[in-house]
C-alpha cells in the first residue's frame, strides 16, 4: 500500500497533461470522418472491442472472521496465521466500445488460495475453537465481478478524460478442515461505485492510464451490512500493432466486507503484466 500515492501522482499528471493539451471549446474544430477512422491517429486509438488478460502477483492480505452462536470469532490473518502462499493470478478485462464517448467494461478477477499448517496459537471461527498445534487445512476464494459504464467527457486524438459508474460484485468463502471437522463462511455482497479514468498517447505506439473507482456503504444505513472498495490502477501500454499491445501496471485494491456476523478484508498491491487485443 506504500505505493499509492505513486499511482495518485501519476494519475494526477495524466489528467494535467490531457486538460493543458485540450483546446478550448471555441477554438475546436471536429476531426473530419475521414481522419477519424481506424487507419488515422495513435495505436491503441480506435476500437470496437478489447480484451486484457493481466498476470498479477499481490501479497495475499486477507482478515476472515465469522460468529457463531453468540461467539465471537477470531480475526484471522490467513497469511501470518495459516500460511497462506503468495500465488500467480489472473484479471480478465472486457471493453465494449458503442461510440466514442461511451463504453461498457466488464471485469472478473478470481483469487483463490489454499494452505496448510499447525496453528501457533488459539483461534476461533464459526463458534469453534482450533487450539495451538491442531493441524488446518484451509481455503480461500474471493473472486470479484466489476460491471460498469464508462463516458469520456474529453476525447481527443492525443487521449480522454471520463467517469465511470460500476457495480462491484464480492463472492468471498473461507473453509477450515480440521481433525475436528470442516467449517464454512461464505458472504456475497454487491457495492456500487464511481471514479475517473484518464489516458494519454505519449506516443503513437504507447500510452499512460490511470484509474480510481471507489465506494463505502456507510454504517449509518445498516449495522450489520457494510462494504467498501477502492481500487488504484495506473499502467502504461505498448501497442505494436492497432489490435494487439503489451502492458504494465501498478494496482492497490482495498476490499471489505461485513454480512451479519462474518466479515473479511483484502487488501492487495503490486506490479502486473499483460497483454491487449483489440477489434
């Protein structure tokens, strides 16, 4: 998370440059329909449809809790307490362009982890006490859907300016086995969410992105649903052709969730790798 305010940076000049590089309203003139087809402007600059897949490799920071029957449960560290590996995933990215200005994306990021260990000290979950020692097999899936609408307000040859609106889609379980037996939390919880997205063409071949989405339901509307999301994302693309491209990023991702007596949080950072096709 010691990163963020790197990505802030970024994404601050990106909307600076796009804003001073913009001309006014009375002195634009539109690109002829001609110039504004898919054989004119940068790489990466005309599209109907685009496709991501990126390669991500976070620090899995993850708090689950669960009561039951009157019992308060532990917040359990599933890497510090259950030694929970740091893996490889993988985030599908869907861009649906209608014109120019308006666009529908579609996210799916599926984490899942499993683990193996002897428990150094007491931990409670779903009204069960696990004493040091016992031996836990555990697992954790938290997968996220993001589904939004995207409408640049400033869209130029040399980049765009725009907000989205989202819904955010949180589907988080967590198992214990145990010689004892086998526990199950499972919370689905739904947020909506705003932010900006800018984008400039540094080149004809690259280009700079940065993002923020974010949304907290607040405790005041209900004390026993709560939720929040806030998500970073600045990378950089290089196009080789209009319809395929590299890319490299830096992403932070703070998620939480409380449903009744469960609750859970996620909080992942770090570079990503991956590549774009485009149609």
């Amino acid at each position: 998370m010691t990163r963020v305010p790197a990505a802030r940076a970024l994404l601050t000049a990106a909307l600076a440059v796009l804003a001073v590089s913009a001309p006014a309203e009375a002195q634009y003139r539109p690109i002829p329909a001609r110039a504004a087809g898919p054989d004119a402007g940068p790489f990466g600059g005309w599209y109907r449809i685009e496709f991501a897949a990126n390669t991500w490799n976070p620090v899995p920071e993850f708090t689950v809790s669960s009561e039951s029957l009157g019992i308060k449960g532990t917040d359990i560290d599933v890497r510090a307490d259950l030694d929970i590996p740091q893996e490889r995933k993988t985030e599908l990215r869907l861009t649906l362009r209608a014109s120019k200005r308006n666009k529908l994306r579609f996210h799916y990021l599926p984490l899942a982890y499993k683990g193996t260990t002897n428990l150094k000290a007491d931990i409670i979950f779903n009204g069960i006490r696990y004493p040091a020692n016992t031996s836990v097999d555990s697992s954790l899936e938290w997968k996220t859907y993001r589904v939004g609408y995207e409408l640049d307000i400033i869209s130029r040859t040399q980049g765009f300016l725009g907000f989205v609106v989202e819904a955010k889609y949180t589907d988080a379980s967590f198992t214990l086995t145990s010689p004892a037996g086998t526990e199950y939390a499972r919370a689905r919880a739904p947020i909506p969410a705003l932010g900006a997205i800018a984008r400039v063409h540094i080149t004809r071949y690259g280009s700079v992105t940065g993002e923020f989405t974010g949304f907290k339901i607040p405790e005041s509307i209900d004390e026993d649903y709560r939720g929040h999301y806030y998500d970073w994302d600045v990378y950089g693309t290089l196009n080789f052709t209009r319809n395929f491209g590299a890319q490299i990023g830096y992403r932070s991702l703070d998620i939480g969730y409380l449903a009744r007596q469960d609750r859970g949080d996620a909080k992942l950072s770090g570079l990503y790798f991956g590549g774009v096709v485009r149609f």
